[in-house]
C-alpha cells in the first residue's frame, strides 16, 4: 500500500509548493511594495533578503508539512494502511 502512496504525495507536494509560493508571495505584498529579494541577485538588500528567506521557509514548511500530513491521514482513512511509521524512535 505505501508504494501506491508515493506517487500521490509527489504530485501534492509540488501543489504544496505552488500554494506555498502564491502564499508567501501575498504576504510579502503587505511586508514591501516591491517583489520579494532572490539571493541569486548580487545587488541585494540583506536588510530584505534575510526576513525573506525567514517568512518563504517557515510558509513552505507550514504548507509542506500540514499538505502532507492531511494527505497521510485521508490514505489512512480510505485504505486502512498508515504510510509511514507511526511515531518517532525514541532517543
């Protein structure tokens, strides 16, 4: 069953990415009037960058991780079977 799990979770974490992406670009919109700074640019504000970088990645960890998790929980739902372990190992 998990085999019929990993092509499902493919193509919704690209649509998390997008979402992500359309997410973190709207709010940058309320931050700055102008679009959000690429580290690829070697003229750069690091004054933008920097809480940039910080509100693209906690949006996308956000969207990833609850995208993936809803996903986990509707295949557990629909086939009986968690595609995953079921807690993490103790240390």
């Amino acid at each position: 069953m998990k085999v019929l799990f990993l092509p499902i979770s493919i193509a919704a974490g690209l649509g998390a990415g997008q979402l992500a992406r359309k997410v973190f670009d709207f709010i940058w919109t309320r931050v700055d009037d102008e679009e959000a700074p690429h580290p690829k640019y070697r003229e750069i504000d690091l004054v933008k960058l920097i809480p940039a970088l910080v509100i693209e990645g906690a949006i996308f960890r956000l969207v990833k991780g609850m995208t993936d998790h809803g996903l986990r929980r509707g295949f557990a739902r629909v086939t009986g079977s968690w595609p995953g372990d079921e807690r993490p190992e103790a240390a």
